[in-house]
C-alpha cells in the first residue's frame, strides 16, 4: 500500500521567511515521498525568496546529500550487525567490500534497524541576514578517513570545468558520495558558489553539511526601496492625538517639572482615564492601585509615562481602522506587550530601561503590518506604479504585503512619527535580535522571545525554530520549561482587560 502524500503548509513556510526562524524536516527511512516533500518544501521556499533560478540546482544538491546521509546510516547498521569497527581502517575497507551489495539486497531489514536505532536524516532551512542556509544534518558522525576523503572529492572537484570532464575521469563504485559530490560542486558553481559557500563539519554526534546562499542583492535592494517609498506615499498616515504630542514635548524638555506634566495630562480626561487604566491594570501589578496622574508619573517615572503615552496614542490612531485581519494583529501585539513587560520584570529585574520600554516595544512590533493591512488602496496603487516605473518586479509588492519587511517598515513609520530611536530599533530587530545594536540586544531579545511564546501558543511555530542562543540568554534549558513560563503568562493575560 503506498504512503500518504505529506502536505505541504505553505503558510508555514512563509511564515519561517517572515520571521528568520528555521524550517526542519526529519526522516528515518528517506521514503520517496518524503523526498519528493523535502523538493517541494525546498522550492516554495526558494520561491518565497525570489530565488527560483535557484531551484534546479539545490534540488539536486539537496537529493544528493540527503541520499549519501540515509546510506551514511545504513552503513553505521550494517557494520554493527557484523561486528566491524567502522574506525578501525582494516576492518572499515573490509566491510566496504560487501556493504553496498548486501544492503542493497536486503534493503528494508536495514532501514528498519535504522528506524528502531534512532538514526535520522534532517533538512534544515532557513533565511536570516540576507543569507540562505540550507543544511542536511544526520547522527552518524563521519569517520577520520570519511571525512578526508569526503574533504579529498571537494578538492578534486575543484579541477573539473564541467559535469563532463567529471564524468570521464571519475569512477567510485565503493563510496556513494563520489563523484555525486564533484557533480554537486560543479552546480554549485554555476550560481555562483565557491567552496566558502559549502562546508562539512561534526558536531555533537551529528555531520553536518551546510550551504549558505547569499541573497539576491537587486531583490534585496528592490523591498527596501518599495518598503522606503510607501512610507513615504502614505498620505493618510493616521496622526497622533494632539494632546500627546503636546506632553511629548513637555517630555522632551530636561527642564520640565513633574507636576506640569501631570497637570497636562490631568487636562485631558479622555487620555487621563486611558493612563491610569492602564497603569492600573494587570501588565504592570502595582502593590496599590494608582488613582490619579501625579502618582503614575512618580510611579512609573518620566520614560515609563512617555512609552506609555505612546502605546495609548499608537492604540488611538491604528486601533479603529481597518478589517479582522488588523484586530487580529492588534490582539497579539498586546499579548506580546504583557509578556514582554512581564518577562522583563522577571528575567532584567535590574535594568530599569529594559523594564520600561519593554511594554510599549512589545505592543508596536509589528506595527509595519498594521500600516500595511490599513494602507488606503489608492496608496497601494502609487506603490505599484513606484514598482513599474522603476523595473521592480510585481511579486516584490506581494512579499511585502505578505509581511516581509515590516520590520524595517514599521522602524521607518516610527522614526516619520518621532519615536525614540530604542522603539523603532526594536521594531526593525524583531526577528532578528543577535543583529541588534548591543546596547538594545537584550530588548529586542525578550520581544522575539515573547513574540515566539505567543507563535508557539497558537501552534504557528515549534519549540525547535527558535533562537537557542537566545533560550539561554534567559536560562531556559527545555521545552517543558518553555510551556510552564507561558502557561503562566497566558493564564495572566487572560484575566488582563483589554485597554
């Protein structure tokens, strides 16, 4: 009976491109139909990234090294069903004299004794940085002689102009990654790679074979000047309140006394209720409610009130307009807020600034969707003719709609609203917190971890595609770990009215 046809969730895949998480799919047999959904992922993927030139070649790549790390498995079986030592040379060239015939004969009882021990075969993709990573990893270390004379085909591989010349002076019956691998490097060339681009190590039990692709630099060209010219086309960029900008100011001003603030605000009621709703509400658990805005502006200090006024106004502005889709964003851009805040109290408990910007960070890090989503059609339109006029092609528009990029431009509609430069660097970092600027990596680090806390929650990403440096950064060790901290949050934010 064949096996089912796997799915491809391509929303899954967009939404690794989107957020610079990785993509992984594990095999222990390699089934045909999983390399033929392995191929298809990898295509989606490389579509999503306007690399499709691409394509034809790293599925070949892609066929090749995931082939000779199922037969790296097999091999590891077979040798131990003999009782050969696959370290030791003598007794490793003698079972290469056998192995290839025999597994091949009996394919199925040594696929299945690789199942039962746990040896797997992993693709991983991912984008971050301009960079494409593609990996094939598998839990059988190479050998000492595997790996020079793995790293010997590289260099052969090296002296050969074309697949042909290959052909006519390669011949290995005994080593399946011969002269597939001298073929692999030479399509590799032909896109420009070098040797730099491909790599063979092993780590912690597993060989790892890694290429890394530059993007497209024209594409990546081509969505910072699209992302760059909707800023600037939006001609109906909600405004903030008037009131805050007045008190921004105040605010701004070093000479500013806390009660004239306070008086500010007290003048306006709409904005003073918001306040101390806010203020008062579960996100920030003071020890005794707040009930008017000289004591919030002692509380919660100068900085504290600023990015609070923020949220309040950003909220005001963005919050009526537009469709299920903005409410959506707008419903876990708040729940990213409370943990961020949360997180923060309990993970930076000695760094005020992380503590009081964390909330309002939080709550705007997706803000480049939500102009997006909102943007009026007639500006979507001048975006379109901006991509015409200029030879950019049309799907570009669509990876930008489709949320590539919001965080640069949510970072450029900040800086047109006058943010501080932490908020809308915190916003264009996101997804991408080990890129930040030092003095805001710790920020930015507790809103993608909160952001990924809210992603996992709702099953969008698994445990596996988020950022292990950054996991340890806040001392969390496991997945179990991971589910109390947010169960915990939930459950809080649950109990939190909305503002």
């Amino acid at each position: 009976m064949p096996q089912q046809k796997v799915s491809l969730d391509i929303s899954k895949i967009k939404m690794a491109i989107r957020a610079g998480i990785p993509l992984s799919i594990t095999t222990y047999t390699l089934p045909h139909e999983m390399e033929v959904y392995m191929g298809s992922v990898l295509s989606t993927f490389l579509e999503e990234l306007n690399q499709a030139q691409m394509i034809e070649y790293l599925t070949y790549c892609l066929n090749e090294l995931i082939t000779n790390a199922k037969k790296a498995n097999t091999k590891r079986i077979y040798f131990k069903e003999k009782h050969l030592d696959i370290n030791n040379p003598e007794e490793y060239e003698e079972g290469m004299k056998t192995c290839k015939q025999d597994t091949l004969n009996n394919i199925r009882y040594y696929l299945s004794l690789q199942k039962k021990a746990g040896l797997y075969v992993k693709l991983i993709l991912q984008t971050r940085n301009n960079k494409i990573k593609v990996e094939i990893r598998n839990n059988s270390e190479l050998t000492k002689s595997e790996y020079v004379r793995m790293h010997d085909k590289l260099n052969r591989a090296q002296q050969y102009t074309s697949v042909d010349q290959a052909l006519t002076q390669v011949l290995d019956d005994t080593e399946g990654a011969g002269l597939g691998l001298i073929i692999m490097i030479l399509m590799l060339e032909k896109i420009g790679l070098t040797e730099e681009n491909f790599q063979i190590l092993c780590e912690n039990g597993e060989t790892i074979t890694r290429i890394i692709l530059p993007l497209n630099e024209k594409i990546q060209k081509d969505i910072s000047t699209v992302s760059k010219e909707f800023v600037n086309i939006i001609d109906a960029l909600p405004q903030f309140p008037d009131s805050i900008v007045k008190i921004n100011r105040l605010l701004n001003d070093p000479n500013s006394k806390m009660s004239d603030i306070a008086m500010l605000i007290s003048s306006d009621v709409s904005l003073t209720t918001d306040l101390l709703k806010l203020v008062n509400s579960a996100t920030f658990a003071l020890a005794s409610p707040c009930h008017n805005i000289a004591d919030a502006v002692k509380l919660v200090g100068i900085r504290g009130i600023k990015n609070l006024l923020i949220s309040i106004g950003s909220v005001n502005a963005l919050q009526g307009i537009g469709s299920d889709q903005i409410k959506s964003i707008w419903s876990h851009s708040q729940q990213v807020a409370f943990y961020s805040y949360n997180l923060a109290r309990n993970f930076c408990a000695n760094e005020r600034n992380v503590i009081d910007d964390a909330y309002v960070c939080g709550l705007l890090h997706d803000m480049g969707k939500l102009i997006f989503d909102a943007a009026h059609p007639e500006a979507i339109n001048k975006i379109k003719d901006v991509c015409a006029q200029k030879g950019i092609q049309p799907d570009i528009f669509e990876k930008l709609l489709a949320g590539v990029n919001h965080g640069e431009i949510g970072s450029l509609i900040a800086e047109k609203w006058n943010f501080p430069e932490v908020i809308s660097s915190v916003i264009q970092y996101h997804h991408e917190p080990d890129i930040a600027p030092e003095e805001i990596r710790t920020l930015t680090s507790l809103v993608y971890l909160s952001d990924m806390l809210t992603h996992y929650q709702s099953s969008e990403v698994d445990y596996y595609q988020i950022d292990s440096e950054i996991l340890s950064r806040f001392h969390i060790t496991s997945e179990e770990q991971f589910q109390k901290i947010g169960e915990r949050l939930e459950t809080a934010f649950k109990k939190e009215s909305s503002f």
